[in-house]
C-alpha cells in the first residue's frame, strides 16, 4: 500500500516542542573507550567510567554528585558512605564547556569516575546522584552503573527455545555460574542472578537455579529462559542537515532556526528483516565539524507509526537507550485519526540514534514492545548477566560476576 504521512501534521507543530519535564539531555555514561558497553567497570583495575550530559538551561547551573551503593534491585544498601568509597562522598562537578555554533545553546558537563576525589572499593549496584546547588534535595540525574570483581565465572549460551510453543518467536538463554573457591552456604538465599535483554533495565529478571552442583550453579530449560525475539531496533541518523539518510522523509528549517527531521512513518513489520542497528544505543556526530560534542546541534524528530486504530487503554511511547529507557512524558505519542498512526517528537542531539515503539497498558505500566515490533526468533538481540552474592561481612550484595552473551542471527 502506498502511503505517505501528511506533512501538515508536522508543519503544525514545528518549533513547538511539549515542554520538557528537564533541561538536562544526552545523558551518557560508559566505560572509556567502549561507547556502546554498558557502564560497568572491574574493582581496583583502573577502568573509568566516563559520564556526561547537556544542560540547555538559559541559566548558568553548578552542580554536585554523589554516589550510594545499592542492592541488587537499586534501592539504597544504606552502607556508610566509608564502607565503599575513598575520598569524599559529595564533589563538586566542575568539568564543563559551552557550545558554539549552535542555534541551540547549552553547556556540556562531564566526569570521569572513579578520579581523584573519590574511590571505589566495594563491588556491587551504585547510583550516581546529579544535583543542582540551587535545589540539593531533588537530583536531576540519576545515573545506574555497577562495579564487578569477576570472582565466578558465566559461561553462557543462546539457543533456540526448546518449548514449542515459543520455537519461531523466541530464544532461549541457558548459563551456569562455576564459583569455585567461593564460599556459599546457601545459594538461594545467598545469591541473586539478573539478566536484562539489551541493556533496557526494564526487561530485567531474575533468576533462580535449575540445579545445585559441587561449586556450580546451573540456569536453563525453563520458561523464565526464554525471551521475546522482538525485531531489530528503528534507527536513524541526523548527522547532517543538509543530506537526507535512510529513514528520514525531510528536513525543514522552523523558527529561529530549528531542524525538524520528520522520519519515514513506521510499521510493524509481518516477517523478519535483517537490520543493522547499535543494539539500542545512540551516539553524538555533527558533519562538518571539529567537535561534535560542542557543535552538534538539537534538532525536533518527528516520528510516527502506522496502525489502524488506537489502542484501547493503552500509551505508546518513543522508547530506547537516548531516553535511558524511560518512559518521559515528553515522549508519549498521540494518535492521529486523519492518518491512521501514532505520532510523537523527540528533542535530539544530531547523531545516531536506536529506538522502539513501546505500548504501556494504563493499568500496568510494563513496556509492552511485541505489539509494535513483532517476534522473530532470528533477531540477534544481546544479553548482560550479573550475578551477587550476600557478604555477611559488609551486610550488602557484592557482584562477583558479570558476562554479556548475543545471539547470532540465524543462518551466521
């Protein structure tokens, strides 16, 4: 069927951005040197992180960090802040550079950790708090990173699934944890296994094992193994603001200079095509520049999806990694009944970007990413496995293990 999504729709809305709940934007936090890793470093091996983000207020802001440990499902291990760092526990984050030749302005602060100020020396779950000096009991940043010592080994496998019922939707992740020279007394109670699809904390879950072995721990063949397939990650790119790329339709100059990307309306796709993606992450890149970190500009994306109709009690939102997997307000999609689709917009530093249509039922608030994506057994998605143990010692969970496993596409 061909179909082309009205662009009056979108001249409409040009430079008219929902206002954002922040001012802070492109939040990025990895290990050096590893752009699309997740950001987790090894205890005591001299691996930073490095961690940065835009602030687009008008104002000139300060800003301090702090960094809490956590348990293995991020709440407050409620350790003294001696038990798991050196230094000093609250430090101002005083790296930053402004923009030039933005029509956008903004301020770039940045930070290395763990630096001079402030050690690590406890392994396990943190969470660096951002605060702004003017208000410092709301943090603007909350920023998940973890430390592992690599004391277990995870030797891990993505087979087809041996159910059935999930043989041409989904694959089946099967792994055993060897902790030979650790002491355990009780596994189940003692440890805890998570595993997230992806980097998206959102599809997080934990596991238990399938059997108890001399020094191993053994985790497959059951229904908690097997993850939806989905299809690869949407994508484009808005490096250049002259030169359309694959997915975008156009590019219109609005108000006071504004770039507006207006993307090829999507679909949900009925069969499975390879894509090439970054596994939902993003990256900043400017043409025609010698720093794309200060010259690359924000631009509006207009994105949109075919469907026939809205989707009763549900929210579809612009999802990924850019986003930190959240569902933002500033996201959320409308349905446009004139031309059958969703459609939303997005605030965006030019580069690459990963994304996914999410559907939220109102009741449940659990990404639903199947409806607008489909399920497809061949998609070669990534997994990240952590595994914790309780030390009675320190009375919080360390994480002794950590290993990112990805399923080839099938046929490679």
């Amino acid at each position: 069927m061909k179909f082309f999504l009205n662009l009056s729709f979108f001249i409409l809305g040009i430079g008219n951005m929902m206002p954002a709940q922040s001012q802070i934007r492109t939040v990025q936090c990895y290990p050096v040197g590893s752009p699309f890793a997740e950001p987790v470093i090894e205890l005591g091996s001299g691996q930073q992180l490095f961690f940065s983000f835009d602030d687009l207020s008008s104002e000139t802001n300060s800003y301090t960090y702090k960094i809490v440990h956590c348990d293995p499902d991020w709440n407050n291990s409620n350790l003294s802040s001696f038990t798991y760092l050196t230094g000093f526990f609250s430090n101002p984050l005083d790296n930053y550079e402004y923009s030039f030749n933005t029509v956008v302005p903004y301020t770039r602060f940045t930070l290395n950790l763990p630096n001079e100020e402030v050690g690590i020396k406890l392994s396990g779950n943190y969470l660096l708090q951002v605060y702004n000096d003017q208000n410092p009991d709301s943090a603007v940043v909350l920023q998940r990173f973890a430390v592992v010592e690599n004391k277990v080994g995870i030797a891990a496998s993505v087979v087809n699934s041996t159910n059935p019922t999930f043989l041409y939707t989904s694959r089946q992740l099967n792994f055993t944890v060897n902790y030979t020279g650790l002491q355990i007394y009780d596994p189940v109670r003692d440890t805890r296994v998570y595993v997230t699809q992806n980097q998206d904390p959102n599809s997080r879950r934990n596991f238990t094992p399938t059997f108890v072995r001399q020094n191993q721990l053994v985790y497959g063949n059951g229904v908690d193994n097997i993850f939806n397939g989905l299809s690869p990650f949407r994508n484009f790119q808005c490096s250049s603001l002259v030169y359309y790329t694959r997915y975008v339709k156009d590019v219109l100059k609005g108000p006071e200079g504004r770039y507006n990307f207006i993307l090829v309306p999507g679909t949900v796709p009925q069969r499975y095509i390879p894509t090439p993606d970054r596994g939902g992450n993003f990256y900043i890149e400017a043409e025609n520049v010698q720093n794309s970190d200060l010259e690359a500009d924000y631009i509006v994306a207009h994105f949109a999806i075919l469907y026939p109709e809205p989707i009763p009690g549900a929210e579809v939102y612009i999802y990924g990694k850019f986003a930190d997997w959240q569902l933002l307000p500033e996201l959320k999609m409308d349905y446009d009944a004139k031309n059958k689709a969703y459609v939303g917009q997005a605030e965006l530093k030019q580069g690459y970007y990963d994304y996914m249509f999410a559907v939220v039922p109102s009741k449940e608030k659990k990404t639903d990413l199947v409806t607008m994506q489909n399920n497809f057994y061949q998609t070669p998605d990534e997994y990240n496995i952590r595994f914790y143990m309780y030390d009675y010692n320190v009375m919080c969970f360390r994480l002794l293990g950590y290993q990112t496993v990805g399923a080839k596409p099938m046929g490679s």
